[in-house]
C-alpha cells in the first residue's frame, strides 16, 4: 500500500550504462559554465588559493558522490527514493523538496549566465546604445529567449537530450582550449601566478572552501539517478568519481585562469564580471564564443531540470513527468531575475551556495550514515511506501534524521560566526562530520 502523495521507484530498468558511460555522464556534469564561473569566483585568491581550494575540496566531495553512487547501483533506487529509510516515507518529502529547490536553482544560475551572452550578442547586433552589454535590457530578453530554448530542449525527451549534451559538451570543450590558448598568449603564466586581488574583493579560504563544498555536494543527491542504472560497481563508483573530478578540475582551473587573466590585461577584479561570457569578451574571442556558451548552458540546464522535474514528480506523482518539467522550467526561468532584485549575481550566488551547503551536507551526512552503518549497506526496497512498515517510524517521518538535520543546520550557522573556521577549514566538512556522529548516537540510544 502507498502512502498519500508518495511515489514508489518500482522502476526496475535493466542496468545498462557501463563505466564509459557513466564516466562521459560525470565529465558532462562539470564541463559547463557554471563550473567555469565558479572558478572565477574563487580566483580571489588568487591562482595558488584557488587550486588549493579546487584540488582538496572538490575530490573529498566526489568520495561521497561515490558512495550514493553505490547505494544507487545495490539498491536500484534514486537518491530521493533512498531518503525514504533514513527520514521516513513521507520525511523524505523534505529531501525532496530541497532538490526541487536546488536543482531549479542551478538552472536559473545556469540561464543567467547564458543571459550574460545574448545580451552580447544583442549588443553586437543592435548597437550598444539599444542594448548594453549585460545591461537590465538585454539581460531581461536574454533570460527569456533562453528560457524558451529550456522549454524546448526538455520537451524532446531523453534521447534528443543525450544528444544535445553530447554536442554541448564536445563544443564547450573545444571552447576552453580555445579560451586557454589565447589566454596563455596575452598573459604569461608568471603574470597570473603573482597577480593578487584587490582588497575590496577579498574572499577567505574557509569562505571559499564552504562555496566550492556546496557546488559539489549539490551532485551527490542526484547520484543515484543516474548509478542505479550502472552495470557494475565499478562504473557506480569509479567512475562517477574519476569523471566529476576531472570535469571540476578542468573547467574550475580554467575559469580562475580566464578571470585572473582578464584582470591582469584589464588591470581591473570585478568577480561579478568572472562569467565565460564577459571573459570571452574581454579576450576578443568574438560572437561564436558567445553562442558556444549559451548552447552549452542549454545542454547542463537538461541535466538541472530533469533532476528537479524528477524530484517534482515524485512528491505530486499526480502531475506527470512531462508537464512537471514544464512547471520547473518555468520557475527556474523567474528564478533567474531573482539577481536583478537583489542588485548582483555574485552576492545572489554566494548566498544561494551557502544555504545548500548549509543544507545538503547534513542531508548527504545521514543518509549515508544510515545506510552504511545504522543499516548495514542493505534496504528494503518492498518497504519505501508501505503505511505502518519498516520506515514509517511516527506518521511517516523518522524524527531522529529531522532532529539532527535541523540541530546540524544551526551548528552550521554557528560555525560561520567563528573567525578561524572561515578563515580556514570553512563550516561544511564540520558540520557533516558533526551531523554523522549526532545522527550515530541517536541510532545506537534507539537500537539498545
């Protein structure tokens, strides 16, 4: 029996993606501007702290990416449907709602960066004087005509959506090698290694580590969408791990490169302008640059919005999976002029990152706990929707998990308070490590 509102994953697929598969997935998932643009971000560093910070955090979150991997491909479940043991059957809404959330989120992240390049290209054509580049006007057109292109790319169902993402990557790709080499050409290496941002835009390393944990984390709860259909545990975890790390570091390395190049020819650090599209202009890479980018936002928004139509889906399995893509898209794209209320992406975004890591990293942190210790690595899959079973716990909800999420989330809050955490191990890893451990003793008092 299901219980109201809730969604049974009987979706029993035949396994059918094979390490190559799932490593060209991972590369994919990185291998867009928001990667890019998040490496901008954290050039404020300078370059030395910004690999720092992408060469340590970036890999300790894949190892967790790796792990749901693995309980996707033993259970044959999506992350959210895996949240059922740990929060409940009907506390795993709240996981549910989050991802919605987040992952509508990154599109509108995603389409405000390729509103950046329309508003370019509109400029190119119309004349700066009708629309300045990044200007309100041509940022309000440029949101919306992408918006239309989402629209469009999600309604030609999964197969076209593999084959524009596999276009978009072998274009973005090809974009940052051009990007890099006309980089390396203007500015030497030694210029950008001694280059140090002003102090106005400051950004310390713990700051920097807590934005870059939560860009990570964000892909954990999407793992098992795409392992559970993996045909070993070799490409359910491997793979997924090696492929989003080489993604991150890539394009992450390439866009603190860009920005910090840009800076030294233009002897001015706007971390709001660290986006492909002002970068790309700022290099006088030219119009195909602009379009390559607002093609590739179109192919990694693809992934966004089936994660939040799918997460959509489950918690109103009424509304079907098609017209649930609509409604997120649609949102995702108002979602979009949320910076232009606010008056600034960059603060939009940093605020933005820091309630997922705030968020997701305790989320991430019991799940896991419970499946491979509480647990012991097995669920019962007969027992996600079933009223009065194994993980109903009190009226559906495990109170346990929402007690120490919520007691985790005002650790997390805390912690920002302290000085030496922001200025060096950032709040995230803490807190998860916090979150394991109260979730843990919780467990055992109950279990004895």
């Amino acid at each position: 029996m299901e219980s109201q509102g809730i969604k049974v994953d009987n979706d029993r697929h035949i396994a059918q993606m094979g390490f190559w598969d799932q490593l060209a997935t991972w590369i994919g998932a990185n291998a867009n501007n928001g990667t890019w643009y998040i490496g901008g971000v954290i050039a404020a560093l300078g370059l030395s702290g910004a690999l720092g910070v992408i060469l340590i955090s970036g890999p300790l979150a894949y190892v967790f990416l790796a792990l749901v991997g693995y309980m996707g491909y033993k259970m044959r479940a999506s992350t959210m449907n895996l949240m059922r043991p740990a929060f409940g059957v009907r506390g795993s809404i709240g996981p549910s709602l989050i991802n919605v959330v987040q992952f509508m989120g990154w599109a509108a992240v995603n389409t405000y960066i390729a509103a950046i390049s329309v508003s370019y290209l509109l400029a190119d054509i119309f004349g700066s004087t009708n629309f300045n580049p990044g200007g309100i006007k041509g940022m309000v057109v440029g949101v919306a005509i992408m918006g239309i292109l989402h629209l469009i790319s999600i309604s030609l169902g999964q197969k076209s959506i593999r084959l524009i993402e596999r276009i978009g990557i072998i274009l973005v790709i090809a974009l940052v090698i051009w990007e890099t080499i006309v980089v390396l050409r203007e500015v030497s290496l030694q210029q950008i290694l001694a280059w140090h941002a002003p102090t106005a835009a400051h950004l310390s390393f713990g700051t920097a580590i807590d934005v870059f944990a939560a860009f990570n984390l964000a892909w954990v709860t999407a793992a098992a969408d795409f392992t559970r259909f993996s045909k070993n545990k070799s490409s359910a975890t491997k793979a997924p791990f090696i492929g989003a790390t080489l993604g991150l570091y890539w394009f992450a390395i390439v866009g603190s490169l860009t920005t910090i190049a840009a800076a030294v020819s233009t002897n001015a650090f706007n971390p709001d302008s660290s986006d492909p599209s002002t970068v790309a202009s700022k290099l006088g890479l030219g119009v195909l640059a602009l379009i390559v980018i607002m093609l590739t936002s179109t192919t990694a928004n693809a992934v966004n919005l089936m994660a939040a139509g799918s997460a959509f889906n489950n918690i109103l399995p009424k509304i079907k999976l098609t017209p649930s893509l609509w409604i997120v898209t649609i949102i995702a794209t108002l979602m979009s002029f949320i910076p232009f209320i606010f008056g600034g992406f960059i603060n939009t975004f940093i605020w933005f990152l820091d309630m997922v890591g705030m968020i997701l990293g305790p989320e991430i942190a019991i799940l896991l706990v419970d499946f491979f210790f509480v647990r012991g690595k097995n669920y019962d899959t007969d027992q996600f929707s079933k009223i009065d079973g194994k993980y109903w716990y009190q009226a559906g909800f495990n109170v346990r998990a929402y007690i120490t999420w919520a007691i985790s989330i005002a650790v997390y809050f805390g912690l920002q308070q302290v000085t030496l955490v922001t200025d060096t191990v950032g709040s995230t890893w803490l807190t998860m490590l916090f979150a394991a451990g109260l979730y843990a003793v919780l467990s055992l008092k109950k279990a004895m």
